[in-house]
C-alpha cells in the first residue's frame, strides 16, 4: 500500500524536534500510532481526536505547524471513514507530511493523496524507513530508531541497558491483547450449522426475524446473491414465505405476478414443472420463488404444504434460503424441522430480546428440537467497545442463549440499496455489511472470520 513521496522540505523548529499531530478515536488506533511514534526521534507531539481534527486544522486553530500528522483509521465501513476523510481533506491544505494507517479495506473508500503515506497497522513500525530525511531531522548524532542505523540502547536505573526493540515487542503484545479481549470473540461462531451449512454448499437455510425491522430480509436476500455468485455453487434458491407484506421481490426488482396466488391455492397439486414456472431469475444462479402479489392469510398454507414447497424447491437448487413472516404460523414448526440451520435475527433492544425469549419457549413447549437454531445480532456498531460488550452479556442471559453471529451496521446505503431494488453486492460492493456477508459465504468452520 505505499506510494511514493513528494519531496517535501523540512520544517523543523528551532529547538530541532519535529513537530507530529496524531489524530485518532479509539484504542487501537492509539495503539498503532504508538507503535509507529515509537521509532521517531525525540518529537513534539499533539494528539486530536476524530470530532475535532477536522475543524481544528481547517481553520487553523492548533497554533501549530505541523511537520508530520499521523492518522489511524479503523477497518470500519460506516462512520469512521467519513471523519477520516474530513481529516484527509483539512491535512491536504497543509505542508504537513500524511500518514495514513489503515487496513486496505477501510483504505480502499478513502480519497487519499499520492503524496501520503499509506502503511498497514501490523507494519506502522517502518514509518521511519518512509519518511523523507528532510522532514524529519535528528538531534545531534542520534541514530533513527528503525532505519538502516542501529537502534539506540535505553540505560536503565541499574546501569543496564535494554535494546529498544523490547519496547515494540511490549506494544505488539499489548494490541494483541487489547484486540483479543475487546469484543465477541473472535472465532465464537466457529461451529455454528450456519457455517457448516455455509461450507458444505448445500441445505435448507431459515431466516426468522424476532422483530420488525430486524433485517432479517435484507440479510437473507443479500446472502443468497452472494451464494449464487460463488463459483463452487451450482444454484441457489430464495423462497419468500412472508405471504402478506413481502418485500424480496421489491429488493431484487423482480415483477409480482398472478401466478404465486394462483401455486398457493394448489400447493397440494404442483409439481417440478409447474413449481419453476413460478421462479424468477436473477442472474444465471439465483432463482426466487417471490411473495404473492396480493395480502394472503397467514393460514394459506395448510400443514404439510411448507413442506412440500421445501421438497420442490430443493429439487431446483441444492442451496435453499427461506425468508419467513415475523409471526409463528400452524406451519412455521414444520419449515424449521425441514431446515438445516435457522438463523434466529435480532438487534441489540429489550423488544428482541424478550421476543426471542418467547420464541425459544414457545419451541421447547412444543418439543421442537432447537439443536439447529442460531441467534444473530444484526446492525452491530463497528467500534465495539466496553458498554456495548457488557449489554450483550446482559441479552444473551436474558435470552439464555449464546450470540453466534455478529452482523455489522451498514448505514444508510443499505436502505437505499433496498429501495432501488438492487442488492449490495452490487450497489455498494465496500458496504461493511455486504462485505461481512461475503465473509461468511468465503470462511470455513475451520477458518472462521472475525467479528462479522
């Protein structure tokens, strides 16, 4: 990721330190920055926070000049990068050398200039090795820490002498750490069906929302696009059961016809041919069986029949993903014995929370074996921080059910992928929820992603 240097001169004040801004928001940025600083010679330094760099350096109210401002930007795809920018912007009216440290993936959706250096977290320790010599002179005969000169020793109280590599290798333990500790962990949906159903390409996957506005739509939708572009998967197949207010037909800009209203009176009587009739295509691998054009009753599927439409559409593509209504119906136990995995979609509220908990006793009660029942947590902040990590403690002990999968908030982009009726794996192809989904398609139980 690093580009090559304009050669900027050196700006370096009378007392011969040079003068660094540092703007980041969370721990791990400070961390980076750390890491990175740590390898300077000795600096003045000021450090900014996200809210006020912008403003404060656009009008010039640091009373600074600065000769390096270093900026970490975390891998998030919502907030974050939108401030980061506005840094970017005020930095560029600046003399001041930019370093930007960020994943490639939060780096990809930033406007950075070529004169900036761009460098991953892992590797903010050779900073130094990019900076131009003029911007950044030593003091004296001091050696630069990280260069092509040997590392200063640092003389303890003792009288020994501790190299200063010790000191990167304490900051790289203590990111470790910090990212080990903050957060669900990393590899909590390792086992989870959803992920072995995922890997093996093939089953009946349920979507059940436990509450309005969940996303649980958005998410089977979006899922199924990024199966069928897979090129290990032969077809897939996404069955709107939601049989008054579907919405998968609006999402994908597929025409409602007559024909769905006309299957559900004669479920009983359909076979292969006359069930693919029915289907729409999107895109050569993708097939929806789309909700009817007009309000059913949640009873127009008589029991038995939710599982002669699985049978039908298993018989089209190996990979089924079902969308379900956010009420339980006379036939709602027998889709979810019929399912592989069913993905249990709720958002971090006391409404969901207490939903879910009803829905899972309202199963035991009836002796459904919920040994296939995953919980997700849709629309998650991307900066994980201590209070958000203590109110998941509090939902799963009051659902009594471990959390297995963690799905981003994609912002605004995501409702405007909706409306105009097209999925993000083609609308906002760098939406942090588009890129969580393709994850979960990508990972393996045996590689597992990251918080997703």
């Amino acid at each position: 990721m690093n580009q090559p240097l304009l050669d900027i001169p050196s700006r370096v004040a009378p007392d011969g330190k040079p003068r660094v801004c540092t703007v980041c928001d969370d721990a791990i940025g400070v961390l980076h920055v750390a890491d990175a600083l740590s390898h300077l010679p000795p600096h003045d330094r000021t450090d900014l926070g996200f809210y006020e760099a912008a403003s404060m350096l656009a009008d010039d109210l640091t009373g600074l000049s600065f000769d390096l401002l270093i900026l970490a930007v975390g891998a998030s795809g919502d907030g974050l990068p939108i401030m980061a920018q506005q840094v970017i912007n005020a930095a560029m009216a600046l003399p001041a050398v930019l370093v930007v440290i960020a994943p490639e993936s939060a780096a990809c959706q930033l406007k950075i200039p070529f004169s900036a250096i761009v460098i991953e977290p892992d590797a903010a320790s050779t900073l130094p090795k990019l900076l131009p010599s003029r911007v950044m002179k030593l003091q004296g005969e001091a050696k630069w820490p990280g260069s092509e000169f040997e590392s200063p020793e640092k003389t303890l109280d003792n009288g020994t002498t501790r190299p200063e590599g010790s000191r990167r290798g304490f900051l790289k333990k203590l990111k470790t750490m910090f990212r080990n500790s903050r957060g669900p962990r990393k590899y909590r949906n390792q086992n989870s069906v959803l992920s072995k159903v995922l890997f093996r390409r093939s089953g009946v996957i349920v979507f059940q929302g436990m509450s309005g506005g969940a996303g649980t739509t958005t998410l089977a939708t979006n899922l199924a696009v990024e199966l069928a572009g897979e090129k290990n998967v032969p077809g897939v197949c996404l069955l709107d059961l939601n049989l008054q207010f579907s919405a998968i037909a609006s999402y994908l800009s597929i025409e409602e016809t007559d024909q769905i209203g006309d299957a559900y009176q004669s479920i009983g009587t359909l076979d292969t041919d006359s069930f693919e009739e029915c289907l729409r295509s999107f895109g050569p691998k993708l097939r929806v069986f789309p909700g009817p054009r007009e309000v059913l009753p949640v009873d127009a599927l008589a029991r038995g029949e939710g599982t002669r439409l699985i049978s039908l559409t298993q018989q089209c593509a190996p990979l089924v993903i079902i969308d379900m209504p956010h009420v339980l119906t006379d036939w709602s136990e027998e889709v979810f014995s019929a399912a592989d995995a069913v993905v249990c979609v709720a958002q971090q509220d006391v409404r969901s929370v207490r939903n879910a908990r009803k829905f899972r006793d309202q199963l035991l009660e009836s002796n459904v074996n919920m040994g296939h029942f995953v919980y997700a947590l849709n629309r998650c902040p991307s900066d994980l921080d201590q209070e958000w990590c203590d109110k998941l403690q509090h939902f799963e002990l009051g659902l009594g059910q471990k959390i297995s999968h963690f799905f981003p908030d994609g912002g605004v982009e995501v409702g405007a992928a909706c409306d105009m009726g097209s999925p993000l794996l083609k609308f906002a192809t760098r939406n942090v929820l588009r890129k969580s989904l393709q994850a979960q398609v990508d990972m393996s139980p045996a590689k597992d992603a990251a918080y997703v």
